[in-house]
C-alpha cells in the first residue's frame, strides 16, 4: 500500500538554454544524465532533464529497491512543471529482459555493461521547450546555480574510425534467411535481427562531443547522453517504450523503414512506397498485437486502445510507420511494475516475444548490452518515460559499440535486410567522421 504523499519539491526557474549547453557545464559531475528531446514537437518533444550527483546508485537486482523506494517517497506532481520530478533515472539493458520472461533457454554471453543502473536524483533540471522555460526541481538549488554559471568544459574529437562488424554480409544474409526458415517452420511470425559495429575507441577521443555531433546531424525526441562510473551512452532514439502519467500509459512502436533521399520527388516516392508496403505493414500490426497484450497484463479491461495505426514519421535520415498504444493502468498498478510488463520492447524483439528472444541470441551468438534495451525515468509523482536504446552508441572498457537491423518476416529478403540494417546506423555512424 503507497504512503500519504509527502511534500512537493522545491522549485526555481533558471534561465532557459539548451539543455546541451548546461551539460556542457556539468561534465565533471558524478553520474551526469541528459534525456533530451532535441527534435522539438508539442507532445513528443517538449521537455527534457538533466541531473548529477545522485544520493544513491543500484545496479542490476534494482527492481525490488525501486519499488520500495517508490511506495515510501511517493509525492504529488507539481502542476505545470515538467513531469520528471525527482526519483530513479538510468537504463535497463536489453539482456536483463531474461528476468522478466518465462524463457527455458537464457543465454550465457559476456555481458557488454551492467544489466541496469539507476541513480536516485533528488535534484533535477527540467525544461519545458514549448513555453522556453527550466527549472531547478528539489532541495539543491545554490549548489547547481553556482555550476551552471561556469563556463563550458573544452570537448575532445568526436571521431572514431576502423568500425568492425560482427557479421560479414553473407553471414549476415545467411542468418536472415534462417529466421525466415524459423517463421515458415511456425516457430514464430517475426524476429528483430541485427549486427553490431564495435571500434577501440582513441585517447582523444569525448563521448560528449560525439553526442554534441549526433543531436545536431540526428535529432530525435529521445535523445540522451549518460556519464555513469566508467560507461558512457549517446543516444538518437526515435522510439517511446512505455509512458506513464498517472494511470495512462502509451507505447509507441516503431516498424517499418526507409532511408530518406536529399531529391524531394525520390523522398515523396519513398514516403508512398514504404506506406503502401503490405510487408512493413503487417510487421507494425503483428508488433500492435503484441503490445495490445503486453498492456493488458497491467490495464484496466477493455482500455487497451490503438489510436493511430502504422502513422508516418519523418526524422532526419529515415521515414517510419509508428503505431500508438494506450491504455488504462489498473489501480494498484506503479511506475516500476509497468517496466517488467513490456520490456525489452516487442519492436526489437519479434513475436511471439520469448521464442523470438531465443532465435536472436542463437543468430546474433553475442549480448546486445544497452542496444534495444531503455533509457528513461521513474518519478517519485507517478510518471515513468523510457525510450528503446537504438539509434544508440555505447563506450565501456575502451571499446565503441553501434548496432542495427530489422524485423524479419516470411517475405525479408535477405539483401535488402541487410542494406536496412546499414540505413539504420548510417545517421549515427556519420556523426563519428570528420
């Protein structure tokens, strides 16, 4: 049973810079984290956060403390402010899905980073982009005033070059056409296949400036960058996994892709041919129906909802079709019980969900660390928000990891999953170069 809310935070507005340019103040901080809509739009990109020097951190077995935590601190939210509050913030990995599925085969890979880490920000700075206004939210406002009145740190290079895959392309075509053979077989209807691109990353080289590169060649409403003990996470994420707002929740399933052209008649050919595509459309269908299910594990009967089906979504080097999911969340239901409903994501998964999970790591043969797991928050005030990691750069022990691919059903051919899995990299690989 949650408490009686305790009092709201304290809060003083500041004056509003992007969000990038305070980080850019902060990077010697302990466990600095940026979740930043750098592609503006009045309900996907309207704010974003920035906090550090959390007063506690958990690391992997983090639910359970979470959970408590949440049911001793909850707080009315503060009306009119950014939604994230105060409360745990950090990622998931996609390997620690194993934990919330019934699945007979867990596979045993080197794992690339911790399964999840999450730190309590008892402070943070928001922003509300529509009305152009931040705020300092919680007890430590002089502390942070006086840091982000610095100036700016000098960055490094954003450069890394000799990307290496996991895969060669017939290899890699190889693995499709076997989980083409798995759908005709019946095991499943579709799987989410990918490859991995890792480099050594230089001495000179500064996640931050490669982030500063990605938000500007690659802007998305869920972008992050993260700064925690030793790993570091640049993100353009286009993809919502699950929001939650009170008892509303929403998902947003992205299925369905194509690489945009600088010639406007190309593009406009490109829209229609990826929106009349029966493959891509029933890829985002089959995806629908298995959030519609996921969402109903924790909803109120008959509020699972599809508002928009297979809608067009245009970012700067991909168009998309992305579905809307919503529901009402039962009563008893928080923040942290939605996240083991849905997680990983069924985009980045296939379905049926578990069989899927165990094609991929039998074809992928390595762990995909923080790739297709989530970056996001849950608030002390009700409110949750996390995206899918792709689109997604990892630094951890020296290395460089970007990967990418698609879903793959009865009619993939394998060539051209493999040019989609390159179109999905290309605008986070440019942001690496020169």
């Amino acid at each position: 049973m949650l408490q009686r809310p305790k009092s709201p935070p304290q809060v003083n507005e500041i004056a509003y810079l992007e969000p990038a340019l305070y980080a850019a103040r902060l990077l010697d901080q302990q466990n600095l984290l940026l979740f930043e809509s750098v592609m503006r739009h009045e309900h996907l990109g309207r704010w974003s956060f920035l906090a550090c020097n959390p007063s506690e951190t958990l690391r992997d077995e983090a639910v359970e403390t979470i959970r408590r935590e949440i049911a001793k601190n909850t707080v009315d939210p503060i009306p009119g402010l950014p939604p994230f509050q105060g409360g745990y913030a950090g990622f998931i990995s996609y390997d620690a899905g194993w934990q919330f599925q019934r699945a007979k085969y867990v596979p045993q890979f080197r794992p690339l980073c911790p399964e999840m880490v999450f730190h309590h920000y008892d402070t943070v700075i928001s922003f509300d982009h529509l009305q152009e206004r931040a705020y300092i939210v919680g007890p430590d406002h002089s502390q942070l005033e006086r840091l982000l009145k610095r100036k700016p740190a000098s960055s490094g290079s954003h450069i890394i070059e000799d990307w290496q895959s996991n895969f060669t392309r017939p290899n890699y075509e190889a693995a499709v056409q076997r989980t083409v053979d798995y759908i005709l077989a019946g095991d499943i209807f579709q799987a989410n296949f990918t490859q991995c691109f890792s480099a050594n990353i230089p001495c000179d080289f500064s996640a931050f400036a490669f982030y500063q590169n990605l938000r500007a060649k690659n802007p998305a409403p869920f972008s992050a960058y993260c700064d925690f003990d030793g790993l570091q996470i640049a993100s353009s994420s286009p993809e919502r996994l699950i929001k939650m707002d009170g008892l509303h929740l929403q998902a947003r399933p992205i299925k369905g892709t194509r690489k945009r052209s600088a010639d406007t008649a190309r593009d406009a050919a490109l829209i229609a041919e990826l929106q009349t595509s029966r493959k891509d459309r029933a890829e985002n269908v089959m995806i629908v129906d298995l959030l519609r299910n996921d969402l109903s594990r924790i909803a109120k009967p008959g509020t699972v909802k599809v508002p928009m089906l297979c809608g067009l979504e245009s970012y700067a080097n991909v168009h998309h079709l992305v579905s809307v999911v919503e529901a009402q969340a039962r009563d008893n239901v928080t923040a942290i019980d939605v996240l083991p409903a849905v997680f990983p994501g069924g985009s980045i998964t296939g379905a049926p969900k578990i069989r899927a999970m165990e094609i991929i790591a039998e074809l992928e043969k390595q762990a995909r660390g923080l790739y297709c797991g989530s970056l996001g928050y849950l608030g002390f005030n009700g409110t949750a928000d996390f995206n899918i990691a792709i689109r997604t750069a990892l630094f951890v022990n020296g290395k460089a990891y970007v990967q990418g691919g698609g879903g793959i059903t009865a009619r993939s051919n394998p060539p051209l999953e493999y040019e989609e899995s390159l179109a999905k990299i290309s605008g986070v690989l440019a942001a690496f170069k020169p």
